[in-house]
C-alpha cells in the first residue's frame, strides 16, 4: 500500500479528519464500549482523533500510523495524553506484534478499503491474534467510488464475517442500516463490523468442540494429539524449533516421545483400546509393549537408555510418529473446511542409537 498520498496532503487530511467527532464517527458501535477501559490499538490512527478519544475516556492507547508526516501531526495533536505512536500497517503489524501486548479494543477505521484482497484474510487474523480475553474488534467499511488518487478495493462485510467464523470469534449484533458519510461525499457510505474473542482468551474453543465432538471416527487419536501437544507446551516448549506468525515448528521425534509417555500407563496399565472389540492401537506394535518394561518417568528427550532398549524406543517412535503423520495430523481439520491444523511431514528421521543413549530427531510443522 503506498502512504504518498497521506504524506503529500497530511495537513489536508488532517483537518478533514479532525473536522468530525469520536462520537459521530463511531456511534453505531459505541454502546458495546459502554463504560469500560482498558488497552486499545487504534489501527490506522491517523489524526490521532479516535485515540485521543479513547485516551479521554480512560483508555491506553497505542496509535499506529505509516504515514510520516500524518504521524508527526497526530503525535503533536496528542502529545498532552499518554498515546504510544508506532510506524506500522496492516497487514504484518511486524512493530505491534514485537510489543506481546493484547489489546481490549483494536480499532480499525477507514484503513480496510486499502488493503487488496489478498492480504485481507491474513491480516484479519493478526489482529485476531492481538485480541485478549473477551477484546473487541471493530473494523469500519467504506463503500463507494475513490478519489483517483488514493487505492481503494471493494469490500464486504460478509467476507469479514466468513474470516471471522475461521478465527472462533463471535460477531456482535450491530443495526443493519448503513451509514451516509458524515462528510458528505456522494456516493460514498459506510458500515461497521464488530467482533468478540470469547471469555476463554484463546479463540480455540469451537475448534476444540469441532475436534471432539464433531467427528464420526471412534478413534482417540485426535484427543491423543491434542494432549500430547498441550503436554509438551507445557513441559518442555524449548522443543520449538522454528516459530511464526503461521506455524510453530516441532520436532516430529520428540512428538512421538511425547505421544509414547502418555500412551504407556493408558495402554499398558490401563488396557485403552481404541474401538470396541479386538482391534488394537496402531501405534503399539511390539516394541511398544516392550516398553511395559519401563516407567513412562524414564521418558523424556535426551533420555538414557542401555543398548538393549535403545533400538526399542527408536523403532516405538518411528511407528507412533508414521501412525501420527496417517491419521490424526491429516483428519484434524479447521471448522468448516477441509484444511489441517496439523500439517507437515517428515524430512528425515534420525534416531542416534549409541550404546547408553537415544537421541530422538526430525522436522514436522504444526
């Protein structure tokens, strides 16, 4: 997105920005503020007329604006409130990200008919991801034709929404009558989405209750997955070799060790079967139940083993972490489509046997 233009005419905008009110601006959703305070990020500051507003009633602000000389004027605007301002724009919010805050409301006015479709998706979920526990989203929606100058794209409010069931976030009702502008520019009006991280601050629920509930196999697998991955969050997240804004990277060695320490006492002690009947779990072939000589406490990467079990733990392994590729990892899907949570492969399996040690490596992406 190019800022040339918010620079070469930012008195203009300015004025014209500052010549509207907070309230007129965003009366449609300022119920669902009510009293409440708290962190809020105001994408796409600007004049600085919103978090100065914010700021005014009682919140911490951080203001992101890109463009140099826009900033420079709402920082002087503001400058008697505590409002943070950082270079920074949709769709990475790189800076913001940097910080670790989550926000209580992130507001993002008049920015997203700038953004090309491409980058929207992403950028929905950052600013999902910023979110904390029961934050507030509200993204304002310029329809109408531009100005020949600055670059502008159609947008929807149902293309927002359809991000938004994908994220696990709640929308939260709004009156459905779009706004005319307040500046009173010809075909041009607005409307307004807004949208709630549920109470439990992760946004994982309704994918959780997909996983669970919604599936027709019998097997544990998918439950097994999940616990294995919390257990190692936990315990040892050192393990992360690699992580990004789109992936945490494991190796799928130590996923496998994982796996086996916490089948060993439900298989081995407590006889779980995965279906009724005689069929068994495909991951406990022989080696697995020679690890019924072992404590799972014995478990753990780097572990020490004598040379007598340490080709079992490695072929355990090996099979767990094929039978994790085959079937949980690949039946784990988002809710409402067919793509994995779970997704990756192995690159290489290497599992140093040396006379007292075992030494469990590979790449696998989550």
């Amino acid at each position: 997105m190019s800022y040339g233009p918010y620079n070469k005419h930012a008195e203009k905008f300015f004025t014209q920005y500052q010549s509207l009110t907070f309230e007129q601006v965003h009366k449609d959703w300022l119920p669902h503020l009510d009293k409440k305070s708290g962190l809020a990020l105001d994408v796409g500051a600007g004049s600085g007329r919103d978090a100065l507003a914010l700021a005014e009633r009682g919140w911490d602000v951080v203001a992101v604006e890109p463009a140099a000389e826009l900033r420079r004027l709402g920082e002087a605007a503001t400058a008697h409130r505590s409002i943070q301002w950082i270079d920074d724009s949709l769709p990475d919010l790189s800076e913001i990200r940097k910080l670790s805050y989550r926000f209580d409301l992130v507001l993002v006015s008049a920015v997203w008919m700038h953004l090309p479709p491409t980058s929207r998706e992403r950028a929905f979920r950052i600013l999902t991801e910023l979110l904390a526990p029961s934050g507030m989203l509200v993204i304002t929606l310029r329809h109408g034709p531009g100005d020949g100058e600055r670059q502008f794209y159609e947008v929807s409010k149902s293309e927002l929404d359809s991000f938004a069931r994908h994220r696990a976030v709640m929308p939260v009702p709004l009156p459905d009558t779009p706004r005319a502008d307040q500046l009173k520019r010809q075909d041009v009006w607005w409307e307004t989405a807004v949208y709630r991280l549920p109470d439990d601050g992760t946004g994982a629920l309704p994918t959780l209750r997909h996983i669970i509930i919604n599936d027709n196999k019998s097997s544990t697998y998918k439950l097994g997955l999940l616990r294995t991955l919390v257990r190692m969050a936990d315990s040892a997240p050192g393990l992360v070799l690699h992580r990004s804004d789109d992936w945490v990277e494991l190796p799928l060695g130590a996923v496998g060790l994982f796996w086996i320490m916490l089948y060993h006492p439900l298989v081995l002690k407590h006889h779980l079967r995965q279906a009724p009947g005689s069929r068994g779990l495909g991951f406990a072939g022989d080696d697995f139940f020679e690890l019924g000589k072992l404590s799972p406490l014995d478990f753990r990467v780097g572990l020490s083993l004598s040379a007598e079990f340490a080709p079992v733990v490695m072929r355990a392994i090996k099979l767990a972490a094929s039978n994790i590729l085959k079937n949980p990892a690949h039946l784990t899907t988002w809710p409402g489509t067919n793509r994995q949570v779970f997704e990756g492969g192995a690159s290489r399996v290497t599992i140093r046997n040396e006379a007292d040690r075992v030494v469990a490596a590979s790449h696998y992406q989550y």
